[in-house]
C-alpha cells in the first residue's frame, strides 16, 4: 500500500517543534494519510505539499516489488524481500501493511512515532486498507483525505498516459477503482481532482485546520498561562 514514505526523515523540519507553525508552541505531530484509486492524483499531490511545506515529510514503505525506472532504494521505497518483509510484520515492526497486485506493503513503526514525538508531521501516500490499520492503532493522530477523479474517463486516461505499466495492468486497475473509491466515506476529508493546483491548496488548508486543533497543541496551557501572568 504505497507509502512513498520515507524515514520520516526530518528533512527541512525545524527542530524545535516541527511546527512552530503556531508561535512556538509545542507541538504533537500529526499522520496525515492520502488515498485514492490509482490514477486519481494523491501521489502527484503528496509530493506537492512535501515540496510546499518543509514542517511534513514523507514516510517511506518497505516492498517487495522490484524498483521501477527512477525510483531509488531508501528513497522512494525500501525495497526489500518477501522473507525480510514477513520479519518485520510478525516481530510488529509495521505500523501498518498490506498486499497490493501480488505485492507487500508496509509502514516501519519507529521513525513514524519519534516524528509524532518531536512534532513532526508524517505524510501517507497509501489505500484503505493502511489508513483503516493506522486508524486502529493511532486514531487520534490520523488526518485522512480521500482523493476522487472527477469521473471515470479521466481516471483511465491518466492512467494510460502515465505508461508505467501493461494494458491488462491499466484494466485491473480501473476494475478494482470502483472498490476502493467505495471507502471514501471512512476519510476525514474528500477532494475532487478537477485541478491539481486547486486540489493541492486545499490539502494545505486541511493540513494548517488541523495543525491549530487545540488537542495537538501540547504548549498551549502554558503559553496562555505567559499571557495571562503578564495580565
């Protein structure tokens, strides 16, 4: 369940708390995970708001496919065997895992709750199948954001135009869309890619509501306790 993820991997986060986005205040970091069917834009839009925003970083996954063209191990994904991934499964190292086109999925748990520790944010480009996993294990830290296509022709044309993978490849996957569009109405927020600059602010409004919930503000008290003091 692709999670472009890498070692939440600080990159470019402050150290303080990785979002001092709200005055200094500590902060808990926060999961946000994006779905889609294939095709739908999540991916595109996951790599826009990591290059937007340096408070998120992507989490990698490990997977036991083979690297496609351009993808690097440690990168885009750890690639790794069907042994060393049942390893990690059983002694619980993946937050989260799951078997997509005859492959394996999975999120390394480590580097994802020191994130959440120091206030950095983590971001998810994987199914339903992973959001529902990392749901049942840390809700409260959860921002889910389902990405629709605006209609089932555009959905097949950018998945023929990407021309990564074989016609019968394109046809499961638009045959298991309907499916996994079918899990929209467990996630928090739905966007309709109509346009990936449209799309991609609105992902960054999401991402800033949910930054300011007073629950992940852990400095809060104490910064208003300042205030008042000076009353």
């Amino acid at each position: 369940m692709p999670t472009k993820p890498a070692k939440p991997d600080r990159k470019g986060a402050s150290s303080t708390s990785a979002a001092a986005v709200s005055a200094g205040i500590e902060r808990r970091g926060l999961l946000m995970v994006l779905s889609s069917p294939s095709g739908a834009g999540k991916t595109t839009l996951a790599h826009r708001l990591v290059q937007s925003d340096k408070h998120i970083a992507m989490s990698i996954s490990v997977t036991t496919r083979t690297a496609r063209p351009g993808e690097a191990d440690g990168v885009d994904y750890f690639f790794i065997s069907d042994d060393e991934f049942n390893r990690k499964r059983d002694l619980g190292e993946l937050l989260e895992w799951a078997a997509v086109f005859d492959h394996h999925y999975g999120t390394p748990k480590k580097p994802v709750m020191d994130a959440l520790a120091d206030g950095h944010d983590v971001l998810f480009d994987i199914d339903w199948q992973g959001a529902q996993q990392l749901n049942e294990q840390l809700p409260h830290d959860l921002v889910r954001v389902f990405i629709l296509p605006p209609d089932g022709k555009t959905l097949e044309r950018r998945l023929n135009s990407r021309a990564q993978d074989l016609p019968e490849v394109v046809a499961k996957r638009m045959r298991k869309a309907s499916a996994e569009i079918s899990h929209w109405p467990e996630y928090d927020y739905v966007i309709v890619n109509r346009d990936i600059d449209e799309s991609h602010a609105n992902l960054r409004a999401i991402l800033t509501a949910e930054r300011l919930k007073r629950r992940r503000q852990l400095g809060l008290m104490q910064f208003v306790r300042r205030i008042t003091d000076q009353l």
